[in-house]
C-alpha cells in the first residue's frame, strides 16, 4: 500500500517520517522527492507500508495533524497516470504544436 504525505516541511527527512509512520506498523520504503536544482524537499512524499490494512487508520490518525509546524495531508496515492509521461510521443515533444513557416 502507498500513502501520499502531503503538505510536509521542507525540513523533514526520509527518517522523520520513517519514524512517524513506523507508529502504525512496518515502512517498507519512503520516496521523499527532492527538487532538482536545490536538493530541497518538494514538500511531499510517498510511503508504502507492509500491510493495507493499516491503511485506514493512518488516515485517519495523521491527516489534518500538525507536524513540523504543517498541517499534513494523508490519503491513498493514486497510480501514476502514464499519459502524461507519453504525452510528447510521436515527435511533437512536449505536447506543443507547430505551427507553419
């Protein structure tokens, strides 16, 4: 199961929320996507943990709590959605359209 964090300090770190959400049962990992041009926090992450049926009590522990001086937001992560990935595909890289000469 993979839970997506938002609203997240730009301080914390993978371990802070490893912490948090060892609470409710076994992380089994935490993306914390970092910006690419400072290294710093996007202010989000990803946490999938061992079992789905600690999935509920989490959100419902941890959504709307203050941590870190932020009022974090807890649901279900979604699939990424592919198509956005392959919207460049057939040349016209970047979804733009060309226009004549």
């Amino acid at each position: 199961m993979s839970l997506y964090v938002g609203n997240l300090s730009y301080d914390v770190t993978r371990d802070d929320l490893e912490r948090v959400f060892a609470e409710y049962g076994d992380v089994k990992r935490v993306s914390l996507p970092t910006d690419r041009e400072t290294g710093r926090p996007r202010g989000f992450a990803f946490v999938d943990m061992a079992a789905e049926t600690q999935e509920d009590t989490i959100i419902e522990s941890l959504d709307g709590a203050e941590w870190m001086g932020r009022e974090m937001r807890v649901n279900k992560a979604r699939p990424r959605d592919d198509s956005r990935s392959s919207a460049g595909a057939g040349g016209n890289g970047g979804n733009y359209r060309r226009t004549g000469f």
